[in-house]
C-alpha cells in the first residue's frame, strides 16, 4: 500500500472535501472543514484511518500534507471573492 500511496502523490489521487459547518442556532453556514479524500483507481475510496499512518510511518505526512493544503488554500482563495467571512478548518 506504500507505493500505491507514492502513487497517488504523484497522480493528484487525494483530494479535498469540504464538511459544512452550520450553527445550530439559525441554521446559518457557520464554516466548513477541509478533508483529505483518497480515491484509489482500483480500490474506490480509502478511509483516512488507512492512509495517514501510513503516510506517518513512511514520512509521506510532510508531501501529502502540503499538497492538501495547496489544494484547499488554492480553492478557497478562488471561492472567497465578495462573500463574507466564514470559519475555515483545514
């Protein structure tokens, strides 16, 4: 599973979900978090508790961390326009 996951560094396979953060109280977007997502070509999705150990134990935390955080900071700078501002939580 080591190298699948090199792999998917390499192809862009992890990719960032957005969880909606809503206030209980008026029902409002209070926010969202960020989530690492992994889709494996022939293995459909791998649950982080699978991969992130992995990427602890074989020192892939440091690229595949900075990659999701490119991604998400890309996107939410293309998102952010005139819209007020939310919580975020990478």
């Amino acid at each position: 599973m080591e190298n699948d996951l090199r792999r998917a560094l390499d192809r862009e396979e992890l990719r960032v979900y957005y969880q909606p953060i809503v206030s209980l109280d008026n029902g409002q977007l209070a926010g969202f978090e960020a989530l690492i997502r992994w889709q494996h070509p022939e293995r459909g999705f791998i649950n982080p508790s699978d991969f992130i150990p992995l990427a602890e134990d074989t020192g892939l935390i440091v690229p595949l961390a900075c990659g999701f955080l490119k991604k998400a900071c890309q996107q939410l700078s293309r998102c952010s326009g005139n819209h007020r501002p939310i919580a975020r939580s990478l």
